[in-house]
C-alpha cells in the first residue's frame, strides 16, 4: 500500500515547484506565483497513485495499467512464448494514472530492458521500436510480461520490482512519466475479456480470464 496519494516521483518536481512558489510569494510576483502553484497542482494530478479494489478470483487477469486498449494481437511472437502468445496493447494519455500493476499474482523471473526510439505511444510499431522494459512474471499459466513502454513524451520509466520476488495481483510494479503504452503479453489459451476501445483501470478491471485447464496448476 501506498502512503501518499502519489507516486514518490512527484517529489522531484514538487519540492521545486513548491520552493519557486515560495520565493514568487515573498517577491511580491501573484501572478507567476500562479503559474508555479499551476504546475504543483498538475504534477500531483498527473502522479496521483489511488488505491484499487482486487477483483479476488484467482482466474482472473487484471489490466497492469490504466488507459484504453488500442491492440488485441492472439498472433504476438516473443521470446518468452515462441509458440505464440497474445499481446493486449493499453495507451496511457497524459491524464490517466500512471502507475503499472501485476495483472496477476507471480514470481518476478527477469526484466529485460530495450533502448530504443520515442515514437507517439498509439503508434503499434511503438511495442517494439520504443525504448521499453519487460518484466516477466512466473504464473499458474506459464510467463505473462507487463511491458512499459516510452513515448513522445514519455522518457522515464521506472521499475521497481526484482528479480526473485514474489507479487500479488495488483501490487505495483512501477510507473511511466508523461504519456506511454503498456502491453500486457499472455501465454497462448488465455481468454481474452477485453474489446478494442475499452476503457480500463490498473489493478481493478479485468482483461482475462485463466484457460479453464489451467485453474489449478503451478506451472514455474
């Protein structure tokens, strides 16, 4: 659980604002003043991190982030699932809620990340030329990836799990700065909830469902 209503990176640029403020205050500058207190209220808005009710049924697949489902591929190639896999692809515009969830309870296996360009996130050739990292999960169903990927105008992203560790449905698992795209990248079988153009939140809808055969194993 997070202590704030906001992701800690809000801290490198509220301190700022915050002080900038302070000092266009004593000035005597209101209207700068305003700008700067403007711009605090954004950063806060935009790093806003609420906390979400878990849909509890262990079949279920959550979305990794907030934003709208702009892809569904049941055909994606990855090296993780060279029989194939499904990609569901979620475009985070800069008002939505940033930070990214585990869609479902898992050991963290790897994070691999990509450097690579900034092309506009509802752009699909963003899902592999875009600078990213992919975090694979070991599920009951095999590996699922939650990968965060940059854009235009986003530059940063941030992830905070390791190696090893074990996470439960919707805990965090970082955040993107400014604008970006999430893919989520399930094992071939999963049963796909979610229609191009949904609108889902991070940690609370669900996008999936567990193949029926898969229910009770723990494949690792």
């Amino acid at each position: 659980m997070n202590s704030l209503p906001f992701d800690r990176e809000a801290l490198y640029f509220v301190i700022p604002l915050a002080i900038v403020a302070i000092i266009l205050v004593i000035m005597g500058w209101p209207r700068t003043m305003g700008l700067a207190v403007a711009l605090l209220l954004f950063v806060l808005f935009f790093f806003r991190d609420p906390e979400r009710a878990i849909p509890s049924g262990e079949d279920l697949i959550t979305a990794p982030a907030d934003g709208q489902v702009v892809r569904i591929d049941t055909a994606y190639q990855s090296d993780d699932h060279p029989q194939g896999s499904v990609c569901v692809s979620i475009f985070l515009s800069i008002f939505n809620v940033h930070v990214q969830r585990a869609p479902m309870a898992g050991v963290v296996a790897s994070k691999k990340y990509h450097p690579g360009k900034f092309l506009v996130a509802w752009d699909h050739k963003a899902s592999e030329d875009n600078e990213n990292n992919l975090t694979i999960l070991y599920t009951k169903i095999g590996k699922v990836g939650v990968k965060q990927i940059a854009g235009i105008v986003a530059r940063r992203i941030v992830t905070r799990v390791a190696v090893g560790q074990t996470l439960a449905k919707g805990d965090r698992i970082g955040l993107i700065r400014f604008g970006s795209r999430v893919d989520l990248i399930l094992p071939p079988g999963a049963q796909i909830i979610s229609k191009i153009g949904d609108k889902v939140n991070g940690g609370a809808t669900v996008m999936a469902r567990l193949p029926a055969r898969a229910g009770n194993e723990n494949v690792r």
